[in-house]
C-alpha cells in the first residue's frame, strides 16, 4: 500500500527530529509553533501549510522537498552518516 504524503512527512519529520536529538519542544520552538502541534505532525494528524513545511525544513537543515520524498531515501542517508 502506497503512503499519504501526510505518512511520508511524519516519518521524515519524526526521523530528523531524532538524528538531530531534537525534542519535539524544541523543534516547536526552532518552527515557531506549539510541542502538540509536532506530535500531531509526526502522527499525520495535520495536513500543514507550505510555510510550515518550509519553517520545519529549515529547523532540521533540509531542503522542504526532502520532507515530502518517500522516507527511503532519508533512512539511506541517515545510515551513511553513522557509517
């Protein structure tokens, strides 16, 4: 079954927050937006605005495309750099 973007964002969201030993409170603080916020994010809960895909990009030091690419890619790079 193929995944909503909302599924693929939460686990790009979710997977760079914790490369980045991010809480959710500080990504919130880092995006300019509230702790639940995040974790209804991470959970496909929201369907968010262009803007704050841009403010979380920003926040975890990607490109806002790379949180919308199928999860695969960012599992590979996370598991080059431990390498």
């Amino acid at each position: 079954m193929e995944e909503s973007i909302r599924e693929v964002l939460a686990c790009n969201v979710r997977l760079l927050r914790s490369e980045h030993h991010y809480t959710q409170e500080r990504l919130a603080e880092m995006s300019g937006t509230h702790r639940t916020y995040i974790g209804a994010i991470e959970r496909s809960e929201r369907n968010i605005s262009l803007d704050m895909i841009c403010r979380l990009a920003k926040a975890l030091h990607v490109d806002g495309a790379e949180l919308l690419t199928a999860q695969l890619g960012l599992v590979n790079r996370a598991h080059a750099r431990e390498a």
